[in-house]
C-alpha cells in the first residue's frame, strides 16, 4: 500500500497516524519463503522534523511459521517490530544518500508501506530457529528425528588418529 505523504513533508510540525493492514502472506529471505501466520496492522506515525524531513515511527506484530534449524518442523516465530526512521524528500535526495540506509520504500512522495516492512522484517530476523533448546535434530544417515526417538542407525565415529592404523589392518599388511 502506498501512502502519499506530500502534505506531511510540506508542513512544519504536522503529525499524521495511519493504521494500515499489512497485506503478505509470505517474506522471503535468504532464497527460503516463510508463511506469516499472523499479522497486526502496522501503526504508523509520520511528524515533520525540518524542511523535507520526516520522522517516522511505528510497530506491527507479526507470527511466521519458519522450520527449525535442526529438526526442520515448523516454528511459529512471533516478531515484535518497533521502528523509528527518518524520511527524504524527493529533492533533498543529496540528503539521503548521506544516510546510512536507502530509501528503497520511497517513490517520490509515496511511502511503500509493504516494502518498508519487509525491511524491518529482515532486520529482525532471527540468526537461529530452534523448535526446543534441546532439539536433537534428525540423523545423518535416514534423515529421522531424533526428538521422536532413536533410529537404529550406526552413530559409530571413529577416531581418526587411528585411520592409518585401519588401513593397515584392512590391506593385510604387517606391522
């Protein structure tokens, strides 16, 4: 959705709130798409802060169902997202450009509610999924989950300081 904030950048010290439903059912990261479960609208706050600047703030919750890093069974992973950023007007872009982050959401006075969220959202991203603290994660060699039980699968590692040593035997060579 986009929100057309020409009035806010051209008036000194105006504040305008906006609630608007965040409309995705997916967010893509890293070549992987994750559902979003649930979703609150995104709150936002627009205040003029100087002569085509703006300073926006807001929140919006979200829950996206993301597989376990080790055991690979959904997780619903519920974020939180406060957020706070200043805006550019079209012609101050000399401005923005000697920020930190670009204005990718912003097309000319149009502010792209869904692009800057799923800004926030890959910020905010969790480093590490887990569906338990302890989650056991699945075999190596059958791919069955450990959580639900053992496999039966041979787990034997060998030292392998004693490889050369191996060797030998199994070529029949003596020592």
């Amino acid at each position: 959705m986009l929100i057309n904030l020409a009035d806010v950048f051209t008036s000194e010290g105006k504040d305008r709130r906006e609630s608007v439903p965040f409309e995705a059912d997916r967010f893509s990261y890293m070549g992987n798409s994750y559902s979003i479960r649930e979703k609150s609208p995104a709150n936002l706050t627009f205040t003029n802060i100087g002569i085509g600047k703006i300073l926006t703030e807001g929140e919006i919750e979200l829950i996206l169902e993301i597989p376990c890093d080790r055991c690979l069974q959904s997780v619903d992973v519920p974020l939180k997202l406060k957020f706070e950023q200043e805006l550019f007007a079209p012609d101050l872009s000399e401005q923005a450009e000697g920020q930190d982050g670009q204005q990718d959401f912003m097309s000319g006075y149009e502010f792209d509610v869904e692009a800057f969220v799923n800004g926030e959202i890959l910020i905010n991203m969790p480093v590490k999924v887990l569906c338990k603290p302890d989650c056991k994660g699945i075999c190596k060699q059958c791919g069955h989950n450990l959580n639900e039980g053992e496999c039966g699968c041979d787990t034997f590692v060998p030292d392998p300081r004693m490889a050369a040593i191996k060797d030998i035997f199994n070529a029949g060579k003596e020592v």
